[in-house]
C-alpha cells in the first residue's frame, strides 16, 4: 500500500483502501488493518482514516463494528458497476427500466394498498401535459407517478435502481434526443392504475408492456436516424 497524495488526504486514503478491497487482498468478511496501522501505512491522520473509511462505509464496501473492528462487507464496487451501465445505450437503460417497470407493477398489484391506489390516482390527475409548465416539470410529474407505483412494490432495490435509471435516461435524452421521445396518453398511464387495482400480476405486467411498446419502438426509429 502507498502512501497517498496529499492534495486530498480523504479521497486518497478511500481510493487506496478500495484499491485494497477490489484487488482482493482482503476478502469479505475479513477485517482490515486497524486504524494506528492505517495512519502508518497511508502516512495519514487518524482523522483522515476515520473519514476514508466512513466513505466506503457509506459505499456499502466496510462495515463498522462497535468494538470488533472495520470489515469487508463487499468486493463490489457499485459506483464503477453504476458507471458502467450509465454508459451503456439509451435503449439499454429504457429496456431495463422497463423490466424495473413491469417488475414494480407486478409486485403493486400483490401488495398494494388502498393509501397507495389513491396516491396513484391523485399524482395521475395532477400529471397534466407538457403545455401545463413545460416540458422539464411535465417530466417531473410524470415520474412521480410513475415512482408511486415503484414505491408501491415494497421492494428498496427496485426503487433505487429506478431512480438511478430514471435520472441517466433523462439526461442522455435532453443531451441527445431533446425530448422527442414519444409520451404515452393519460389512457395509457390510467390502465396500468386499472390494472394493479385488479390484484392481478399478470394483467398489471401486460398494461406495462403494452405502455412501453411503442415507445420502444420510437426510440428504435429515433436512434437510427
């Protein structure tokens, strides 16, 4: 391990304990050197550790135990595996947020409950068209309604990875496409609703299919241009 740059001690100590964690010198489970020997071997503070090591804490790569020590808990970077997919195509991101989509409305339907029905319906209602503030607060609506039926899923995983998706696709369209991507009709949005009502997965999995289809198929047309 090297001593690191003194430009930015915390960011610098946190990237060479990653370095640590990902070339798998220390695997999971495992618990990594203590703090006084941390100091010596980055030729840090104890203050500057105590922060590298926070950061990764919150990056889900260490786990802090009162008393035990600082372990590995993943040899998973997720910001390099995030990184990646935001580069990955806009018909790539849109599919599997699609997927995110038919999953989330499949499990709403199952596990629904009326506060959330009715939340559906009210962020619905308040969705309106582009022409009520523009195009940039339309988005905004459309995907808190979108995200009420995610959140209705009861599953944190698929609500994180929505929101990732949902901001990377946004961006790549305003820089690339400048919102020409087609947006299905209020019809279109109330029978997804309709469908997770019916308590049936299945019936709520096909509404979302059938509402993304064509906009698949206009990002297709638009991306070969």
């Amino acid at each position: 391990m090297q001593p690191v740059n003194r430009t930015n001690l915390a960011d610098s100590a946190a990237e060479s304990l990653r370095a640590e964690i990902l070339s798998g010198r220390w695997g999971v489970g495992d618990r990594i050197p203590n703090e006084t020997l941390l100091t010596e071997l980055l030729s840090v503070s104890r203050g500057t550790v105590r922060e590298a090591v926070r950061v990764l804490v919150s990056q889900g790569l260490l786990d802090t135990r009162q008393g035990s020590g600082t372990y590995v808990r993943s040899t998973v970077d997720p910001a390099g595996a995030l990184d990646r997919v935001k580069r990955a195509g806009l018909r790539d991101q849109w599919e599997a947020r699609a997927a995110l989509d038919v999953e989330a409305a499949r499990l709403a339907a199952i596990r629904h409950t009326p506060a959330d029905l009715e939340r559906m319906t009210r962020l619905l209602k308040a969705r309106g068209t582009v022409a009520d503030g523009g195009y940039e607060a339309f988005g905004h609506r459309d995907i808190a309604f979108h995200k009420s039926i995610v959140e209705a899923s009861g599953n944190r995983a698929i609500v994180g990875l929505y929101d990732f998706f949902t901001s990377s696709i946004l961006e790549t369209i305003h820089s690339t496409l400048k919102g020409d991507v087609p947006e299905p009709d209020e019809q279109a949005h109330a029978a997804i609703v309709a469908a997770i009502a019916t308590g049936d997965p299945d019936r709520a999995a096909s509404a979302v299919r059938a509402f993304m289809a064509p906009v698949l198929r206009e990002l297709d047309r638009l991306l070969s241009q």
